[in-house]
C-alpha cells in the first residue's frame, strides 16, 4: 500500500450522490452496448475475405491494402456481403469474374442477379457504395482488389479519432472515480486506448505499403479493448458492490 496521501480532488464513487452514479452506470451501459454493436461491425465487415471465417490478419490485408489475388467484387462477396446471395447465386457472378467479365453474360446471367439483391444500395445515390447499375460501372469492381481508398480512409479516419476519443474521455472519466493503486498502473489504463486509436488509425494507411502493420492494427484493437472492459467492469463493480478502503473512507482531506 502506497503512503503517498490521496489527492484532495479524488472522491470515490460511493461519496458521489446516488443520483450521480445513477448516470455513470447508465453511461455505461449504453456505452457497454455500443462498443458490442462496434465490434460485431468490424466483424461482419472484415472477416471471412480470406475464405475462413474468424477475423485474421489477412482480412485486415485484404481490406486496406487489397487482394492480389482478386478484384473488389471478390473480396466483397466472400467477406462483408458473403449473406447477400443465394448459395447458387454466388458461383454465377464468381465464375463471371474469372472467366473474363464479359458484356454477353453479365447481361444474360449477372445483371439479374444484381439487380435482384444489389441496386436497393448500389444504385450510385450513395457515393460512398459502389455504383453496380450497368455493365459500365460495375467494371469498377472487377478490377484488382487496392483495398479501401485513400479518400474512403481519410473520411473514416476523422469520423473514427473524434467518436473513439470522446467515447474514452466519458469512460475515463468515470474510472478515474475507482480506487485502483498504484496511480501509475491507473494511468497507463486510462492513457493507453489514447495511443492505440492513433496507433490503429495510422496502420490503416501504412498497410497499404507493407502488410505487417495489419498486426499492428489488430494488436491496438485488442488493446483498446481490453482497457475498456478494465475500466468498465470495475467502475460498474466499485459504484455498486466495492467495500471502499478505510483509507479511504476515514481520511483527513489534504
């Protein structure tokens, strides 16, 4: 136990009013729920691309740097929109793709298929979609895979750093009412997700140029992660069930 007197500032959870703690655990709940919801996306949205189903470091390749291997429409089809068709519906376009993408059988078995199950998105009103109504502008996706677009980057990267920084400034926040020593250990929890957004963000774009900063990008991840749920899990524990220190409790404010 350190002897280092507590700050005069610091109040532990259970000396906030029940009203404030009220609104910390629903902050936290919502933001529990949120951050579920955010992994279940990248999930869906990266997983599965290389052919296996768990989320690898080659999904991560693949979606920022591209297949060599593939085109877009490929990457596209066995990853994120793998439930869009049929089991017989998605032999048909890949077979296209391989074959050479011709005019003749995109319109005698392709276009069918996509205005089917794709043009309720991928009608070009939504100009971060890919436009799919038309021979022509389908051929967009079946060129070679380069993975997301530096422009597509740019506009998640600011949507992304702003979201995940405010997200960890509230759940901070609330932490840093936890009895949690030594101070240092404190800190680096609360610090850390900080260094990994920027760490995550920054290997989205170095990926493009040499594949092994995709580890990079699922290490951070993992990282951020597993901060949030230390710091959620005991804010939520010691707002409600905690026995506070007596040192603590009894203590002379300095």
């Amino acid at each position: 136990m350190s002897d280092k007197p507590i700050h005069r500032l610091y109040r532990h959870f259970q000396e906030l009013p029940v009203s404030m703690r009220v609104m910390f655990t629903g902050t936290l709940l919502a933001l529990g729920m949120g951050y579920m919801f955010a992994l279940i996306y990248v999930y869906t949205s990266d997983a599965g691309r290389d052919g296996n189903p768990a989320l690898t470091v080659e999904d991560i390749v693949i979606s920022y740097s591209g297949s060599k291997e593939g085109t877009k429409i490929e990457a596209a089809l066995k990853g994120p929109m793998s439930a869009m068709l049929s089991s017989d519906e998605l032999p048909k376009i890949l077979s296209w793709v391989n074959s050479g993408a011709e005019r003749g059988e995109y319109e005698a078995t392709v276009q069918p298929i996509i205005e089917k199950n794709c043009l309720d998105c991928h009608d070009g009103s939504n100009p971060h979609l890919s436009n799919l109504d038309g021979f022509e502008n389908i051929q967009s996706v079946v060129a070679q895979d380069t993975g997301t677009p530096i422009h597509t980057l740019v506009r998640v990267s600011h949507i992304h750093l702003f979201g995940v920084t405010f997200i960890f400034f509230i759940l901070g926040f609330i932490f840093s009412h936890a009895w949690v020593r030594p101070v240092w250990l404190k800190s680096v929890i609360v610090f850390t997700p900080f260094l990994c957004i920027a760490a995550d963000v920054s290997s989205w774009y170095f990926t493009k140029l040499y594949a092994g900063f995709a580890w990079v990008v699922l290490i951070a991840g993992g990282i951020m992660g597993l901060c949030f749920a230390t710091m959620w899990i005991t804010s939520m524990y010691q707002m409600w069930f905690y026995k506070v220190p007596d040192r603590v409790r009894n203590r002379e404010l300095q």
